[in-house]
C-alpha cells in the first residue's frame, strides 16, 4: 500500500485527511463511527475567548451541491475547550489542529497564549471572522488586517501557526503573501464563500442572519483554483479544502499544491466520509504505482 504520511512544518501526519473546523465538533460525535486515530488529523470548531451562542436559527440551508451556514462561531469558549476537550482530543493518536478566532486583535492573540502552554499540535488561526474593533469587515479581506492578527497571534506562541484565508476576496494570492510574511507557517483554505438565499413566498432571507457561507460540493473548482494560485505564491505549505467528498477530490487538491486537505460538509451526508476518501486515496496510488502521496503534491501541470 502506498505511504500517505505527509509531514507539515515538523509535524507528521499519518495520512493527509483532516475534518474541518467546524463539522467536527470535538470528535465526540465521530469517535462512535471510527477510531479517531485513523484520521490524519482533527481541525476543532472555531474558539474564542469567551463562550458563544452563535447566530439566531434558521442558520443552515441546503443548496444545490452544498450548504450555506450562518452558525456564527458558537463554542464553549478557550478555557472550557483547554480544560475539557483538549485532554480526550489529546490522547486520540492524530494531530490535533486547534482552530480559534476572535472579535480582535488582542482576543485571538489571548487564546493563541493560552493554548500556547497546552500539548496541542498546531494553531489554526481564522481570519473570516468580523474585527469588530474595525468595523466589522472581516480579517482576512485585507493585507493590513490579516498581517496584522497573524503578527499578533505569532508574537503569543511558538506553535505551528497555520493562517486559514477567506476566499471572499479579489486576490487570495496577496493576502496569503501578507500572513506568510507576518509569520504564518502555513495557510489553509478555502473557508466558506459568501452566498444568500431568499424565500420567494416570504421575502425573507433563508438564514436569520441574511447571509451565510457556501460549503460544499459546489465551491470544489474554486478551492481547486486559490489552492493552486497560493501554493505557487508562497513558500510555506499549503493545507487545501473546500467541496472535497472523494479520494478523487483529494488527490486534485494535492496536485494543485496542498499538502494535506481538509473534509468538511462531506461528513454530515456520510460521517464515514475522511474514511472513505483515505481507502480512495490508497486505491488511486496504488493503481497508478505512486508510493508516496507526497511524490503527487503540487504535481499538475498547467498548459
Ligand atoms: C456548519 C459549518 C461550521 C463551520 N465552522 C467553522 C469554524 O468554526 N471555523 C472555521 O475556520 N471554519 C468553519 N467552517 C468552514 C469549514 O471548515 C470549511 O472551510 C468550509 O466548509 C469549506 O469546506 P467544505 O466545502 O468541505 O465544507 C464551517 C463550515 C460549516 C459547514
């Protein structure tokens, strides 16, 4: 069987297959499917500072190939997460990739610090959040913002610090320059794109909150594209997702240059989804004598 391991800025992987922030929850739900130690590793859903409720309801609707959400980052809060999932996370044998975010600056630097001094892999820092300080536009639609939060963060500790991009922007490639150059270790992508949906017979928007993020199958080409934009833009690695639902899906994404990608909306169609797209991986490797996953990252060849 061909070797799937990939290393990420020092830490190894046993396979490239990652949950997403925010589909996972923290594993409790999954660990009755599978042995989380199967899954190269878990992106947590998103913390903050302080516990959140989230976004009023209705905040999910379904669309063609996909989903929108308007969830908000609704979690327990840092210190709850650092005291009582973190240690069950920490003894499941995969890398855990803590995902947090914050209203400012300062938030996410604070939980970065606390986290600082825990036994977790990796920081995965996301920037699609509203800077409340700043008038509510989100981190990551600009250089000056996202630089800013990630130099923040960088300065709190000396964990992997992997920068998650929002594709709602004009040039991901820019932006992904500006938080490598503040002191990201690597980059994931693509979050979720916005969309809205209004009910005709209403007039109302679908989701309470108006708007939502698009995930799903339908936002694969477009995670396939920034993917492949951003890993020729910089020089630290590159974690790929969005719209991934097969080992098909996946060995795309590597090709266009992620060195690992993340399964996010697939798992609530079929909890078994990271699974089954590790068996496709190894089927398609196998069955095209490739005996290294790491021999196809960034291979595509662009005309
Ligand atoms: C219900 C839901 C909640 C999410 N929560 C978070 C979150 O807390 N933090 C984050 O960085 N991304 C969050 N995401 C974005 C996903 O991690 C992922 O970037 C996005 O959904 C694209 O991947 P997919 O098409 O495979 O779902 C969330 C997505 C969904 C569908």
């Amino acid at each position: 069987m061909a070797d799937l391991s990939v290393n990420i800025c020092g830490i190894d992987f046993k396979n490239p297959i990652i949950p997403a922030s925010g589909v996972f929850g923290y594993g409790r739900e999954y660990e009755e499917f599978y042995p989380l130690s199967e899954l190269g590793g878990i992106a947590t859903k998103g913390t903050t500072g302080q516990k959140r409720t989230g976004n009023l309801s209705p905040r999910i609707a379904e669309t063609p190939a996909g989903m929108l959400n308007s969830v908000g980052l609704q979690n327990p809060g840092i210190d709850y997460f650092i005291q009582n999932e973190l240690p069950n996370l920490l003894t499941k044998d995969t890398v855990i990739l803590a995902n947090i975010a914050g209203a400012s600056v300062e938030e996410c630097a604070e939980v970065a610090k606390k986290l600082d001094s825990t036994e977790v892999h990796m920081i995965e820092l996301n920037i699609s959040c509203p800077n409340v300080k700043q008038g509510g536009a989100a981190f990551g639609t600009s250089c000056e913002m996202a630089e800013q939060v990630t130099a923040a963060v960088r300065k709190a500790t000396k964990k992997p610090l992997i920068v998650k991009l929002s594709p709602n922007v004009t040039s991901i490639t820019d932006i992904a320059k500006a938080v490598e150059a503040a002191g990201a270790d690597a980059v994931s992508l693509i979050n979720t794109l916005l969309g809205m949906r209004i009910d005709i017979r209403t007039k109302r928007p679908v989701l309470r909150n108006n708007v939502g993020g698009l995930s799903g199958a339908g936002i694969f080409p477009v995670a396939v594209r920034m993917v492949w934009q951003t890993a020729n833009a910089v020089k630290i690695p590159v974690i790929g997702m969005g719209g991934v639902n097969t080992g098909e899906d996946a060995i795309e994404l590597m090709m266009a240059g992620a060195s690992a990608v993340q399964v996010g909306m697939a798992v609530f169609t079929d909890p078994y989804a990271p699974i089954k797209i590790i068996h496709q991986m190894h089927d398609f490797l196998d069955e095209n004598h490739i005996s290294s996953v790491r021999d196809i990252i960034g291979t595509v060849q662009p005309w």
